[in-house]
C-alpha cells in the first residue's frame, strides 16, 4: 500500500508553476523554410525561487530556450519557443521541460500545417 501512495503522490503532486499561456499551440497554416515563434509564459507558485534544469525538443526544427537564472517565487518566466519547418505537411511537436525539485516534467506542444 505504501508504494501506491507514493506512486499516487508523485503522480499528482502539485505543479511548481501556472501556465499564463495554453501549453499547446497551432500556428495555423506556415510557410516552409519560415520560422515561427511562440512565447510560453508561466508564473513561479512556489515561496522559492525556481530553476529550470532543462528543455528539450523532439527534433533540431524546434528549438526552446530556458534561463538559467532562478524565477523568484510569484514572478513571470518565460520559454521562447522557434520552429523552423523544413517538410511540408502537418506538425506536432512536444517539449519537455524539467523543474529543480519537481519530479514530473511539463509538457508543451506546437502544431500546424506546413504548405
């Protein structure tokens, strides 16, 4: 029983942050070869100031960006993200980003067509 309440915890613990953004995005319809950027913002719900430890993209078109610098606790921090479409056809990409001392990573993604 212990280990199912551990499990149940890590599952739906709390996330440190609120998204002020949707966590998905369609850029509708986009031109091959011209990048589009998308700006996610979140706000710290923690007392501590937060660290972002990493973000990752599903491939080399999309490319996020974190600050290595902590977010103080209610403030606003950002994840600038960039897709950069070198097929045509419809897109959805996942990023991944980790939190200092949160075990379940967030999840954003981006989509559209590519003509």
């Amino acid at each position: 029983m212990p280990i199912v309440l551990l499990i149940f915890a890590i599952l739906f613990a709390p996330s440190k942050i609120e998204w002020l953004t949707p966590t998905e995005h369609d850029f509708g319809t986009i031109r091959q070869g011209k990048p589009v950027k998308i700006i996610f913002q979140f706000k710290n719900r923690t007392d501590e100031p937060i660290l972002i430890d990493n973000v990752r993209t599903e491939c080399g078109c999309t490319e996020a960006e974190r600050s290595e610098l902590p977010i103080a606790a209610g403030a606003v921090g950002q994840i600038p993200v960039e897709y950069d479409a070198q097929k045509t056809g419809f897109f959805k990409k996942k990023i991944t980003v980790w939190l200092h001392g949160q075990r379940v990573s967030e999840k954003l993604y981006i989509s559209g067509f590519v003509e």
